[in-house]
C-alpha cells in the first residue's frame, strides 16, 4: 500500500494558501519524519500542488493529511478529488472537527499529539487494510457512528521528543531555500488560566481561583470543565502544558536545514520564554504562566550552541523566534535576546486594549505589562510584532476605543507590524459557540480600529524608505522579481533582469506599495543564484 503525506495547513477553503506563503510548518513534517522512523516509505506533498494536479494522488491508497480547523473546506476538497477507495487519515489542529472531517470522507481522525498514535494506526493500516484497535485519541466511524475516546493525559518529554521531524522534505515547498522553517522547542503551553467571561453553555467562572493559585497538577483540570488557556486558543487543552525539546535534539535539527540550504529558522513554540520553565518545576508540570520566571540557563545554552554553527553565526543563516509572553519579560530576559537576536522580530499578544476585557479572555498579562515588554524590547534593539484580534465576545466601543489608543501609543516604538485577527470561535475552546464576527471592514465597531492598524503598518514601512536591506529573490511576477527581506520584513517588489531567482541582493526601498508590501532598487548582489 502507498502512502501519500499531504500539508493542508493555511489552505483555508480555497485550496492554496493566501498568507503566510513563506512558512514551512512543523507538524506534517513530524508525520513523515515518524514514518522515516517506522522504516515506512511515504511521497511528501504540499496542499497546493494537489489541487493544481489531482491526479498525483492517483497512485496512493493510504493519505496523512495535517491541516487547522479553518482548512476544513480544504481538507475535505481533497478527499472528493482523490475519489478512490483507500484509507484517508486526518490530523493536526483540524482534529477539532473530527465528526465533520469523518462526514467529509476521511476514516481516521488523529486528535492532538500524534507521537503514540500514528504508529500504531500506519502499522494496523498497512497490515489489515483498515485501522482495527480502539486507540485513545483517534476517532473513526464504526457501523455508520462515530467511535473512539479523547486521551487521558499528555505526552512524557521521553516519548515527545522520540522522533525526529524530516528535513529533507522541505524541499517539496516552492522556495524553500527562502522560507521561514518552524523548528519546535515547546510543546504545548503553560497558561492554564480560564476567561471570567460566561460561556455559551451558561458556565462562568466561579472564582475558586484553583488555575490560578492552586497546585500545579490541579490546574489541569477546572471544577466546572471550562477548558483552560486564553478563551480562544485550543493549544493548552490540545497539547498540554509546556515541555521544552532537550537542546541537542534541537541543534541536530537546525544543523541539518543549515547543511540543506535553509536560510531562516524560527524556533517554534506558544511561548519561546516557557523552554525550560518545565524543567524548574519538574516533576510537576508547567501549567503557572507567570512563576517561574524564565529559565535564563536554558534559554542561554539554547542560544549560545545554535550560535556556534558557522552559517548562523556568520549572519549566512538567520535564528529567530516566535512568541513570548509579556509578563515575562524583564530587563534581564530583553537583555538576553538582545545578545543574540538583536534587530529581529519577536511577536506580542496584545488582542484587546481594554484590561477588563483583557483579564476575561483568560490572558496572563496585564495591558500595561504589554506596553512595559514593547518598551523594553525596543530599548534593546529588538522589533515586537504586535497581534490583535477584534470580535471578541464583550467586545465594545469602549474596548475598541481602549485598543486603539494602547496601539498608537506602541507605534511610537520600534514595532515589525501590527496584524490584525477575526476572532474565530473554535471547538473545544472556552469560547466555542460564540458567534463569528462580522470582517471588520464591516462592522460599525471594529472598522475604526482596522483603519488605525492599516494606517500605522503603511507608517511603519514608511521609516524604511531609504534604508538598504539584504533580501532573497524568491519569484517573478510580471516584470518585478519578489523578494523577501532577511530574517524578516515586507514583501518587497524590485525590476531586475541580471538576478536569478534564489539571489541574494542588497535592495534599497524606496516606495510604500500598501500596509504589506514595499517596492525597491537593488544596489548590490551579495550571491548571485538561479534556483528556478
């Protein structure tokens, strides 16, 4: 039997992804690289190329497909164009939507961490055709109803960190050489707050303040079932709490994409300031957003060993990481990413300006502890990227009025971007049920805060005209090559014909295309390439 592992993720409905194009995920290359481990043989393909040509699936009767919840259209799309008896298998965040992806024609839903699932479900399907054991955490339809069971705890660190993600898959992705790779250091998440606002189901927080004060272990689970973690965010209760990858694992990862060709790396985690907390508080686990205070031996090891390859420290091959927690930050933690990831982006959650709604949704922080971490950060040379979300459930003119003044107050510093988020109410979330908003263009409360971030980002890219950036071409489009800026920056468009696609150029900026794209003069070629 054939196996075919498919990416579906940030496919959304349409098939292809319209965002994050330079994004190389970590989760369907974690299937594979379980699959190099089982000795199992498997062809890699990314969604996109399968909807161009359908009919490379032809020849598979076994599909591994790793998708979020809003890639459900994608997903199930997909099925319809394999039309072929088989074995379809879903996972990844979609898993949410197990009844639907199993009413869409999957067979088997993976839900949350596959380590000690997919395994045993490869094995049973290649042997008998069909998966034939009730295994904790997978779903499937068993005489026309859905059957299985949620998993009764998370993953050990031993068992977590068994396999080793594939690297040589990354070049199934279009520009690969070029692309953001997410190389995880933690798994799951240590804020195990809930939100005080009342639920959908007519549940509100009692206030016993268990998830907050109590034992680490009794934090896990609320009295009241309220699912733990930021309202909207389904990370906590699918993954867990944080537990950070051992550093070796990490730098044999890393080397390897280096040795491939991979010009950026993002160490990937819910919370890049939660590697090593675990390991303060083992044998417990980690599931206090707050205490302890960073693991700044950890995070310093980490980033001394990754710094040591040749590439990265000769500034050939960029490190950056993803989020952090604002109430973690203090003097000392800013100082230490300065020390190694001094000019690069680092994204914030604020979501909402507004402290009474702020505290409701389950957050950690406080809004001043965001404008405090914004303003250390800046004075140490590093670039927060702020996140916001409108439509939140009690979201009011007051909020958006509250949001808008904290946002233009953090323009005032040396801010990447702030991106914008339509709160999406996802299943098995504290805030499941609650209605989807409207695009915040069209909605009377909200399009003043869109207008304002728009605004602010075209100001933002504004104080980049004249500066001169390293970029990668990594397309052509028209008569303007694509290019992206190194480690990170606006798409940015420049007219060459003397470059080949996989140079590396010095491009001066000198115009603001939009709130997303810049357009700029090459003035230097740093290496020249011609990968395609």
């Amino acid at each position: 039997m054939s196996i075919a592992v498919i990416d579906c993720l940030a496919h959304g409905s349409k098939g292809r992804r319209l965002s994050t194009l330079d994004v190389i995920g970590v989760g369907p290359r974690l299937i594979a690289g379980i699959l190099d481990y089982l000795g199992v043989n498997y062809e890699y393909f990314v969604g996109s190329d399968v909807f161009r040509d359908p009919d490379v699936l032809k020849d598979f009767n076994i599909l591994l497909v790793s998708g979020m919840s809003t890639d459900l259209t994608s997903m199930t799309k997909l099925i319809r164009l394999w039309g072929r008896d088989g074995v379809a298998i879903a996972g990844g965040p979609a898993c949410v939507e197990y009844e639907r992806l199993l009413r869409g024609g999957y067979n088997v839903v993976v839900w949350g961490e596959a380590e000690d699932k997919i395994p045993q479900v490869v094995k049973e399907v290649l042997t008998y055709g069909k998966l034939v054991s009730d295994v904790p955490g997978v779903f499937r339809v068993v005489d026309g109803k859905v059957f299985g069971e949620f998993p009764r705890k998370y993953l050990s660190p031993e068992l977590l960190w068994r396999y080793t993600p594939s690297v040589k898959v990354v070049r199934r992705y279009r520009g690969w050489w070029a692309a953001r790779v997410y190389v995880e250091v933690v798994r799951g998440c240590s804020n195990f707050y809930r939100p005080t606002i009342k639920l959908v189901s007519g549940v509100v927080c009692s206030g016993c303040g268990l998830c907050r004060s109590g034992d680490l272990e009794l934090r896990v689970n609320c009295p009241l079932g309220i699912p733990p973690g930021c309202g909207y965010c389904s990370v906590p209760h699918l993954y867990g709490p944080a537990r950070s990858k051992p550093v070796s694992l990490v730098l044999s990862e890393v080397k390897e994409l280096v040795k491939l060709g991979v010009s950026r790396v993002v160490l990937s985690a819910p919370d890049f300031l939660d590697y090593g907390r675990d390991w303060l508080v083992t044998p417990k686990p980690l599931t206090d957003p707050r205490e302890p205070k960073p693991n700044l031996v950890a995070l310093e090891e980490l980033l001394s060993k990754l710094f040591e390859i040749s590439e990265i420290a000769s500034g050939e091959v960029y490190v950056t990481i993803e989020n952090i927690k604002p109430n973690l930050i203090d003097r000392s933690v800013a100082e230490l990413l300065s020390k190694y990831l001094r000019g690069t982006s680092v994204g914030i959650g604020l979501e909402t300006g507004d402290n009474r709604l702020h505290k409701a949704l389950g957050r950690p922080s406080t809004v001043g502890e965001v404008v405090k971490a914004v303003e250390l950060l800046h004075e140490y040379g590093l670039k927060p990227h702020i996140y916001l979300i409108h439509g939140l459930p009690l979201e009011d003119d007051l909020a958006i009025r509250n949001t808008i003044k904290v946002v233009r107050k953090l323009s005032k510093f040396n801010i990447e971007k702030f991106t914008l988020y339509r709160f999406t109410p996802i299943k098995y979330t504290a805030f499941e049920g609650f209605p989807k908003p409207k695009p915040a263009v069209k909605s009377r409360t909200t399009r003043k805060l869109y207008d304002v971030v728009k605004e602010l980002n075209i100001k933002l890219k504004e104080r980049l005209i004249g500066n001169v950036v390293k970029a990668v071409v990594v397309s052509r489009k028209g008569p303007y090559l694509i290019t992206y800026p190194l480690p990170h920056g606006p798409v940015t468009y420049v007219r060459s014909s003397t470059v080949g696609i996989g140079s590396i150029v010095l491009v001066r900026v000198t115009k603001v295309l939009n709130d997303r794209e810049v357009f700029g003069d090459v003035v230097g070629v740093v290496r020249g390439g011609n990968v395609g």
